[in-house]
C-alpha cells in the first residue's frame, strides 16, 4: 500500500471556533462507484468506526488497483485525517460530529507531494447533509461547499495544490438523520476533454479546436471514441450546458456505456454529448465526426470532435510515419 503520511493534524492547529468538537462515535464508509474486491481496512480510530476504499479504474494505465488504497491517522482529539489513492470513489459521512480531513491523492503521486496538474471534483447528493466542506491549507481554512450548497448537487472542483478537503460536522442536537454523501473524481487539467469540461475551467472553458497531435492523442486516451454525425442539439433553461444528441456509425471504444446498440433502425450507437453553452454545435452541420471525450460522474462530455475525414487523413499521415499513439483497426473505413 502506498502512504504518505504528513505529520499529525491536532485541533489545536485548527482556528479556535473550531476547536469546539463532540466527541461521540462516526460511522464513515468510502467507496468507489462500482464495487469492487475492498482493500485492507485501517485500524480503527477513536471516531471512525469503518473505513473502505477500493477503484474502478487507477488513474494512471500502469498502475495496479492493489496499489490504490488509503491510510488513515487517528488523534487523541477530534479531528480525523484519511489518505485516499484512488481515481474516483465515494464519501459516506453516517452522523457526523468533529471533523474530517481527506487526502485525495492519485496511485502514482510521488511523495513530494500534489501534482500541480491535477484536480478533485466532488458531486455532493442533493440529501447530503451535516457538514459544510472546506480546503485546508497550512490551517488555513476556505469554503468550498456549505450544508446549504451541497443540496444542489452541483460539481465544484479545485487543485490538488490548494489543499485538502476539510469536512466540519454542523453543530446539531439531533443528528440521526444527518448524513453527509458525496462522489469524488480525480481530473487530469490537461486529460482527454479537459479543456471543454466547465466545472474545471469555470467561465474559461476553451472553444478552440484542438490540435492534431491533440487529435490523436484523443482517440486513444479518451473514455470514448467514435463516428458519426449529430442529430439535435438541446439546451435546458436552467442549464450551463448544451445536450448533443449523435448517431454513431461506428464505435471504437468506450466507458460506463455511454451509447447503447440500437438507433432509428437499429443500425448504429445512439448516445448524449455534454459541452457548454458557448461551444455549442450546429445540430444541422454536414459530415462525420469523430466525438471523443470524458465520462464525469456518468455523463458524458465532448471533448476534440474534427470531421471525421480530417480526423482520417491525420491517422494515415501518423501510420506512415510511425507517430501515432495508438492503433487502430481502421480497415473498413
């Protein structure tokens, strides 16, 4: 198991108003999407009744899911800290009182400390409830979500360099129905789709093309991979983002079932882009694309999408000269 343990955070480190904790037992589980083997569990702490990690997907391709797991530290006071190694999981907070501190770190992080290209993003459920959540650096506390806040369900995302997430139980006398529930992915700033995913480039999401090393890059690290054309284009009013509806004509590959078999005649994959408002595509333009992407907690978002003949020309181009990134069985197109 990997761990990098920091020193231990006390209360006494923490802002004085909040030095105030209960202390009574918490039941706290993590976990990720898909369920997988559970890793080894930690020792008990004096507020932390059970602990579990495990992953879906390492987030490096080399990495082994035995090496993703966490470490956990416990304190004579009431402030928990936890070591999370894992790519994308799950938070679930029964009854919380004190504090935790949550360390997101990939499998392959040096010891050194956080990648400055990487960040988390957190998905609160719209019933989450009992705790405001926070980053925390060198005792320094900033909000990130309040109990309030969490009610949306809206996904906030910040770098990993500007600290830990620090989750402060709300003062409550009845907390048996307070439980505070979130997802959490790691999110490369410069991975496939990156670029067009506007909770991590909030008001700065990049409409530029992209370039044709980034092209096909795209192809072969992205969660999905496909050609076809573009069906309708729907924007919710309430909505930061556009829902892109496509017809494949062929799928190279993908993740979580993104499109599903079938169609008008059953001829293709049908499936729902996500890209924002101000990337928006004309729902009328001619020709195939190649749509690549990310999926972030189970949507699916547009990232390079060139026409398609564009898209085959640099393949080609790529295959000659021996640069291409990946292969790709192309013979009937």
């Amino acid at each position: 198991m990997l761990g990098n343990r920091a020193g231990n955070y006390t209360a006494a480190s923490v802002p004085p108003i909040r030095r105030r904790f209960e202390r009574s037992a918490t039941w706290t589980r993590i976990r990720s999407r898909k369920a997988s083997t559970p890793m080894r569990s930690p020792r008990r702490g004096p507020s932390l009744r059970s602990l579990y990690c495990t992953t879906e997907m390492p987030l490096h391709p080399t990495s082994s899911v035995s090496s993703c797991g966490l470490t956990h530290e416990s304190h004579s006071r009431d402030v928990e800290q936890v070591y999370l190694r894992c790519s994308q999981g799950s938070l679930e907070w029964l009854y919380p009182t004190g504090a935790l501190i949550v360390n997101l770190r990939p499998n392959t992080e040096p010891t050194s400390g956080a990648s400055p290209g990487l960040h988390a993003c957190i998905k609160p459920q719209t019933d989450s409830r009992g705790s405001h959540l926070y980053l925390e650096r060198a005792g320094q506390l900033r909000l990130l979500m309040s109990e309030t806040e969490q009610a949306h369900g809206r996904v906030q995302c910040f770098s990993l360099t500007e600290g830990a997430l620090f989750i402060e139980a709300v003062g409550q006398q009845d907390i048996s129905k307070r439980i505070t529930v979130f997802q959490y992915e790691l999110v490369a700033s410069h991975g496939p789709g990156a670029h067009l995913y506007p909770h991590l480039n909030t008001g700065t999401a990049s409409c530029t093309p992209c370039t044709d090393d980034q092209i096909l890059m795209a192809v072969c690290t992205s969660d999905f991979a496909g050609r076809g054309s573009i069906r309708g284009v729907d924007t919710p009013s309430s909505s930061d983002h556009s829902s892109v509806a496509v017809m494949l004509s062929r799928l190279f590959h993908q993740k979580s079932g993104v499109f599903s078999w079938g169609g008008a005649r059953g001829k293709g994959w049908s499936g729902r882009l996500n890209t924002p408002l101000r990337c928006w595509l004309q729902p009328r333009e001619k020709g195939e694309f190649l749509f690549t992407g990310a999926v972030r907690f189970g949507e699916a978002w547009l990232g390079c999408s060139p026409h398609y003949r564009h898209f085959l020309k640099l393949y080609r181009t790529a295959l000659e000269t021996g640069s291409n990134p990946c292969h790709m069985n192309m013979d009937t197109d």
